[in-house]
C-alpha cells in the first residue's frame, strides 16, 4: 500500500489543491483541500472521496470554508445515489464516476477504471458537482486514450468542450490546459 501528496494549480495561477492519495486494503482514500476564485469569489473547501479497488467511486464529502455548507454523495456504483440526508438522487441513475468542478483529480477516476488501451474509446456519465453553486447534475463525457498511461482525450457530450488531458503513470493529472497544471 502506499499513500502519495500532489499538488495543482488553477490555469490562472489563482487556485490551488492539495491532495493525499492513499492506497487502502479494499481501495482508495483521497483528502484533500482546494483554495481559489469561482465567479470572482475567494472560496475554500475539503473534501474527502472514497473509491473501491477498481476505481469506482464511494463516497464524497464535502466542506465549503466560508459558508461550512457540507454535501455527502454516495453511490452503490449502479447507479444508486443518496445526498447527505439519505435521499435518492434520481436523476444519476447512469452516473457510474464524480467530477468535481474544482478539482483535476476526479479525472483520475475514470481513467483509472476504464483502463483503456491506446485508441479506445468509453463514454461514461458523471455526477458532476459545479462550483460554487454546488449542483449535481449527469454530465454525458468521452474518453478517449490516446497513449496509455500518458495522454487521454476528455470530451463533454452535452457541449463542445474537449481537452488533451496529460497524466502521469498513475493517472493522475500533470496538465490539464485551460484548466490546471501539476506543480511540485
């Protein structure tokens, strides 16, 4: 097992993440804490998630500093999601992965799991979970690998936006332009 610290920054050099990676007996622990600007807002969070062995993801708790506004999600990983008051979320009965607006790491996820070869394709629904309005909506996305471990292509289904998301053998973020880049 092991347990790893990595750290991004915002495109504008405005926001930045820290985050621990741990590897657990029947998964993965992530914690984490994001400061930045959102609607040209100063905001900070900590979130903890939670993945099972292959990647599938658990559990997601969230703090917003400024407000102490907290949101859990769970899903069984078929499609069964509660919120933090136990309620069914309907609308993520395809949702399989999370994606914070935030946060590169949630990218991880998806790669990690699909485990695509060079030139496969997988389109995926997630619960994406934007920022700062803290909606969770199902958000139709496509990855596509476009050299193991390396490089995959992230496309929305729902909108135009597509990006070259360069990552590092472990499927973590190291440049995500537009958006955020890996610092040491």
């Amino acid at each position: 097992m092991w347990r790893d610290s990595i750290r991004w920054e915002s495109w504008s050099g405005q926001g930045h993440e820290h985050l621990v990676l741990e590897e657990l007996a029947d998964g993965y622990l992530a914690r984490s804490v994001v400061i930045g600007v959102a609607g040209g807002d100063a905001f900070g969070l900590h979130y903890t998630l939670r993945c099972d062995a292959a990647w599938r993801f658990q559990r997601l708790d969230l703090t917003v500093v400024d407000t102490g506004c907290k949101h859990t999600l769970e899903s069984d990983g078929h499609g069964h999601w509660r919120d933090e008051t136990g309620e069914t979320l309907n609308g993520l009965s395809d949702a399989v992965d999370i994606d914070l607006a935030v946060s590169p790491f949630t990218n991880t996820l998806p790669i990690r799991r699909l485990r695509l070869e060079e030139g496969e394709t997988a389109d995926i629904v997630t619960a994406y979970i934007s920022f700062p309005g803290m909606e969770v909506l199902p958000d139709p996305q496509r990855y596509t690998c476009l050299k193991k471990n390396a490089l995959y292509r992230y496309a929305s289904l729902d909108s135009d936006f597509t990006r070259d998301i360069e990552v590092d053998e472990q499927g973590l973020v190291t440049l995500y332009p537009g958006l955020f880049r890996r610092v040491e």
